[in-house]
C-alpha cells in the first residue's frame, strides 16, 4: 500500500467526506420521519399468494436505506475522526502546509506559503513533504512511504 498516497486522499477528501455528514444524518433522519408516516399509513390490501403489500414493501426499503445510510454515516465519521486525530500531532506550520496544498487547495498556494513563511519556492514543497511524512506516521503509523 502506498501511504503517501493514501494519506494525501484521505486529506483532499476530508473536507467533502466532513460536509457529508450532515447530508448523512439530514438523510436518515428523513427516511426515520418517513418510516413513522409508513407505520401510521392504514394498511394496502391483503397480500395475495404470500406477496408482501405496498406497504410493507416501502416500510422495508426504508429500513435497509435508512441502515445502509446509518452504516455509511458511522463510517465517514470515524475516517473524519482519524484524519483530525493525524492533523492533531503535527504542528501548526506542518497543519498550514497541508491546509494549503491538500484541504483547501487555491491558485497561489505556493506563493502565499512563500509569503507567509519568507521562503523559498523549494523549501515550501520539501516543508509539504516533511509535514505530510508526519501526518502520515501519526495517522497510519508507518514510517516507510
């Protein structure tokens, strides 16, 4: 596995898969207000040769979305929680460095990086890489990329 890349996936998507659990929970919670709606509706008719009615039907897509969703949801979250667990032991330099080139990439991030730390275009993209080696030894715990 090559944990330089995965750790620079993991960075990149961080922001997207952080908004999306709000979108998640928004989701679930809607499916749960619609399984209430489907428990109140008054019954199709009687299911015939061992078919399942309209209702029933819709109850159970519900249930599977609603736990497809809750499983997507728990898993976004403890990636979300990893990812700050690893942005959380590296400094606050090394976080900018990664801010800038991974999390929240705009034109002109090498040259605000220049700026901000009065450096050389060079000693930005080796600080990129020293802060992403330690991003990715305290998120995986590997040493060897």
């Amino acid at each position: 596995m090559n944990w330089k890349k995965e750790a620079e996936n993991d960075l990149r998507c961080y922001t997207k898969r952080k908004a999306s659990l709000n979108n998640l929970r928004d989701q679930i919670l809607t499916l749960r207000l619609e399984q209430e709606s489907i428990k109140a509706c008054t019954a199709d008719s009687e299911p015939v040769k061992g078919g399942g009615s309209k209702t029933e039907d819709r109850w159970i897509d519900n249930i599977v979305k609603t736990k497809r969703l809750s499983l997507a949801y728990s898993a976004t979250r403890r990636i979300v929680a990893l990812i700050e667990k690893g942005l959380d032991g590296i400094t606050e330099v090394q976080k900018d460095f990664l801010t800038e080139f991974y999390i929240d990439r705009h034109d002109g991030h090498v040259e605000r990086l220049m700026e901000k730390y009065h450096i050389e275009r060079t000693k930005v993209y080796s600080d990129k890489d020293e802060a992403l080696y330690q991003f990715t030894i305290s998120m995986y715990g590997i040493i060897d990329y």
